[in-house]
C-alpha cells in the first residue's frame, strides 16, 4: 500500500467511487500498469481499475541534517531543506479553473518514481529529495576549507544554487518542479 492512501474515503472500498479534495489527486491503474490521473472532486473507477497513489498536489517542504567535512578535513553539521511539488504546467494541463492544476504526465511520472529504502520499505517521491540534496550538499562543502566557508559570504549561495540545479535535473524528468533549496 502506497503512503496517502490512508487519506483516501473509504467509499473507495466499499462503492468504487469518492470525493477527493482540491489539493488530491489519484494515480489510477488497470492492472499493474498506469492507466490516468483523476481527481480532484467526484471519481468513480471502472470495473477493472485500482488506486494506484493518492497524490497531494500542495507544495512540500523537507529537510534533513547533514553531517560532512570541510576540504580541510573539519567536520560540519547542518541542514538542507527543499520546497517542491508536482508540476503544474506542461503540454496538457487537465483543467486550468482548478485550485491545483496539474499535467497528468506529471502525474505518470511522479507514479512511477517510488523506490525502496535501505530497510525494503516504500520511499515515496516525496521523501527522495531531502536525501538526494544532502548527498549534493557533501559534494559541494568538501570542495571548500572551513576559512572558504566562513569568510565568503557569496559561497554559501553559490553551494545552495548548484545543489538547486543539480537537483532540478535530476528530479525534473520525475514530474517533480523544486522551487528552493536552503542551507
């Protein structure tokens, strides 16, 4: 069972069909494979549907502590934090008057970008940045001396705007739009 869909009425068990809220939308399947994105407001699944994900079309905030060295071997704490959500614009915006419009390619995509942790456990997409931006992060402080990082005031921009990049590359093609990335 996907993470979300605990938040999915229960009429779905019982009637095939509920009401979802503005910022939900479902990642519908036929079988094991994809079939549409639906919601948010009324749905009904045809016989052969299941839900696949309950998607939150809100944005999203995350952070995690980051644990690293400097390029002169001191060690430093501190925390990374990402805002993103599912991106809205694109070819085929579903409907413009919604709260939360969404592409429902976004939304295929988003579907497919769940993974499993080091303990065989579900990883939704939202949880996969915060990792991702720390291991950048690591990357990124290890190239400068803590006197770099100290003294610079202009570094420390630089690091954050180079982890936003590498991030938005790599997430981009996941449906996934990054709006800021803090140290």
């Amino acid at each position: 069972e996907y993470p979300g869909q605990e938040n999915l009425p229960p009429s779905f068990d019982s009637l095939q069909a509920g009401i979802l809220r503005s910022y939900q939308v479902l990642a519908i399947n036929k079988g094991s494979r994809f079939a549409r994105a639906a919601g948010p407001g009324f749905i009904r699944l045809a016989g052969d549907e299941s839900v696949g994900q309950v998607l939150d079309l809100r944005k999203h905030v995350r952070a995690q502590e980051v644990t690293t060295n400097t390029r002169d071997g001191i060690p430093l704490v501190t925390n990374v934090k990402i805002v993103f959500r599912i991106k809205q614009l694109g070819q085929t915006p579903v409907d413009e008057h919604l709260e939360f419009p969404y592409d429902e390619t976004a939304i295929f995509q988003v579907s497919q970008a769940s993974s499993v942790d080091e303990n065989n456990e579900l990883l939704p997409w939202t949880e996969q940045l915060a990792p991702q931006a720390a291991s950048y992060l690591v990357s990124e402080v290890a190239q400068f001396t803590l006197n770099e990082l100290s003294q610079e005031p202009g570094l420390l921009n630089g690091i954050q705007r180079r982890v936003r990049r590498q991030l938005r590359s790599n997430f981009d093609g996941m449906g996934i739009k990054i709006f800021d990335v803090s140290v």
